[in-house]
C-alpha cells in the first residue's frame, strides 16, 4: 500500500504551522521513485524530475538524494537545480520561445539542452557547431493529455519543430555539423493511454536513420496519477514493459540501442502532497451549502484554471455524515473547489484536505488580493520539517520602489 500521512498528522502540522498550508511526504516520493526504477529495469532508462511541478529546494535535494535528475523549464529553474546540489550532467534544460541568450548561459553551465525552434537551432548551430551536443524537441503531432490547455504534441500546440519540417532540421544539421544526441518529444499531461507513447515512439523511430550520433530518446512525461477515489493512473509497469519491445525492435533494425529519458513531475510529487485548509465560514443559499476556506485560486488554481478534480476530506470530522457542500474560497473571484462534493459534516474551524496536492499547486500559487502565500512543510522519517515560511507584508513590498512624494 503506499505510504500516507494520517489525518491525526495533517491536523497536528496545521496546528504547529498554521493554514493554509502545503505538506509534502518525502517517503512517498522516493516511493513513486522506485517504482517508475522497477517498472523500466529491463531497459537504459533514465528520469529527470520536471521542476516546474514543485521547485521548492529542499524537495529538489531530496529528489537529487534518491538519485533522480532534474528537468528544467528555465534558466532559474537551471540554478536552482545547481543550487540544490545536482551535477550538470544530471540537469536537462528544454529550452520553449525562451531568447538564445538563456539558451547559451545553460550551455555555459555545462548542462543538457533541448531546442524547441529552428531559429535558435540555427543560432545554437552558428555559435556551437559541433562542439556541444544538442537535443532537438519535435511536435509529433499527436493528441494526448487530460484536455486542451495541457495537451502540448497536437498540431496547434507551440512546443517543439513540428515533425513535418524535419528536412529544414537536417539542413541545419549539415551546415553547422550539429552533434544531435537527443530526439525529444512531449505530448502532454495526464496520459493513462500506453498506446499515446508507442505511438510517439513509432514517430520517433522513422527519423532514427537521419541522426547518427543519436544516442537518447527523449520521451517526455505526462503520466497519469489518480485524482478521484478508485481511478487508475498510467500503468508504468506496462508501459515499461511496451518501451522495451520497441527498443529491442529498434536495436535489430538499426544495429544499435539507444537510451531513453523520461521527464516526470506530477508523477513522482502529486501524490505526496497534502493541502490543509480552515473552514472559515458557513453560508446556505437555497439548497446549497457554501463552505468558505481561508483560502482561494490565490493558492490552489488548479481547479479554477483546468477544471481539476482534488478529493476533499474534512479530517477534523471525518465520522461525520456525508452532507454535500460547495467548497469555495475568499478571493473576491468565482474560485469555486468543488460543487455539491459529498464531505463528512463541516462545521466553521474544521480542517479540510485537499489530496493530490503536490504537483502544480504552490508553484502555481499568487499574492492576488494581496494575500500572503502558504507556508510549506516536508515531512520525512516522521518529522515535520518547515520549509517555506509564510508570507509577510513585508515580503509583498521588498520588491516595491516606493517613489517619495
């Protein structure tokens, strides 16, 4: 079964630290860890943390501690990376409509990089050449993802050279002699479909025979993890299994295996998120209950932004009979969590949790109505340990240039 954190421990963290408050069980992600380790043995794989889920640096040690890489979406994200202790080596940098000068500081840091656009291919090309090997991320052209907004391979989508100007690739491949090491694609979020990523491999596959110093395949992330009760995620152990058959076809077709790379975020740091609110205030309206939160889209988007499901469980009274409630904030915005979600009865002053919380939340978090961010807390070998204040009013006005009258 995996690892959890009890509502006795939430409720006592909330009561330490106050809420909201973020709450991370660093057991639980070496646990997804391990399990995406087991279930790709059989083959040259490799992953890279996708930052960008939960970039706070003590989880980045952590992931780093348990021998996991680290993919990053910027050039901060690059030196926080760095900063949190992993190798150049074990940092992959995939550039998106970012300026060439981001590009050339990643590689002056001696890290991997992907390129999503001809234009900074051909400037990677003119100042580079061949002396640092590159990665090329492609636009596969294929639908995947829970919906639109994360669905990033389809023809519309702006990420990557889309697979159709391969030929433009290769002309800029022969005129700046570029050391191609890495094909790279990226399809989307929340992919339960093993078929998604064959399919992407097959695309992959007929472009080999161009690239003879390729060495990585690069398959993204994307993998589905179970946000209502009873839902299934990705079955990794089956994927793990389908990327190995087509590996191993690869291996006789083209005399050689190839590597490959995977970029999960939400995978390895959802689940073992925790997001711990206070019921502030009960209001009816007709035959809706509204349980207002002290908190709001300020600091949980998700729901809002996507239309994301987060379970709710009232853990102050969870024997309590199961009443429906709109769960909603106190952002002066529609920022509704749930509508008529069953929860164990809620009175004013009862912590609410909301599951599946790691991946996106806090990183995503605002001081809109110039609310303070929540703290976060990362619990490991039992401990509570605070990792990120709360704000302060001055924290919201360091930034200010407060001109004198």
């Amino acid at each position: 079964m995996p690892q959890v954190l009890s509502h006795q421990q939430l409720s006592e963290i909330a009561d330490e630290f106050g809420t909201p408050i973020y709450i991370y069980h660093a057991e639980r992600i070496t646990e997804q860890y391990n399990r995406l380790k087991s279930a790709f043995r059989k083959t040259d794989a490799s992953f890279f943390y996708a930052s960008k889920a939960l970039t706070n640096i003590n989880i980045l040690q952590h992931i780093r501690s348990i021998g996991c890489n680290v993919d990053c979406s910027s050039i901060n994200e690059v030196r926080l990376a760095l900063m949190a202790g992993f190798e150049p080596a074990r940092v992959l940098y995939t550039s998106n409509n970012i300026a060439f000068s981001e590009i050339a500081e990643a590689v002056s840091l001696g890290v991997h990089v992907n390129i999503d656009s001809l234009s900074n291919l051909q400037k990677f090309g003119e100042r580079f050449g061949h002396s640092y090997p590159v990665g090329i991320r492609l636009r596969p052209n294929i639908m995947a993802g829970g919906n639109l907004k994360i669905s990033t391979g389809h023809n519309k989508s702006k990420f990557g050279v889309p697979v159709e100007d391969i030929a433009q690739v290769l002309d800029l491949m022969k005129t700046y002699k570029l050391h191609v090491r890495t094909l790279h694609i990226h399809t989307g979020s929340e992919i339960k479909d093993v078929a998604v990523f064959a399919k992407g491999i097959e695309v992959l596959f007929e472009l080999i025979k161009h690239f003879s110093e390729l060495e990585i395949i690069d398959l993204g992330g994307g993998f589905k993890v179970p946000y209502v009760p009873g839902e299934e995620g990705t079955n990794v152990e089956l994927l793990g299994e389908k990327v190995k058959e087509e590996f191993d076809m690869m291996a006789k077709i083209y005399g050689r295996q190839l590597k490959v790379w995977f970029e999960p975020g939400k995978f390895l740091v959802s689940e073992a998120g925790y997001f711990v609110t206070k019921v502030q205030v009960l209001k009816r309206s007709g035959d809706i209950c509204f349980a207002g939160i002290d908190s709001g889209l300020n600091h949980l988007i998700r729901p809002m932004f996507y239309g994301s499901y987060h379970h709710i469980e009232n853990i102050s009274n969870a024997e309590g009979l199961s009443q429906p409630y709109h769960v909603v904030g106190n952002i002066c915005e529609t920022d509704t969590f749930a509508e008529d979600r069953l929860i164990a009865e809620i009175r004013e002053d009862d912590y609410l949790v909301f599951y599946n919380a790691g991946a996106y939340g806090f990183e995503m978090s605002s001081n809109y109505n110039a609310r303070f961010k929540p703290a976060e807390v990362l619990v490991k070998d039992n401990k509570a340990h605070l990792i990120r204040r709360r704000d302060t009013l001055e924290d919201m006005l360091a930034t200010h240039v407060i001109l004198k009258d």
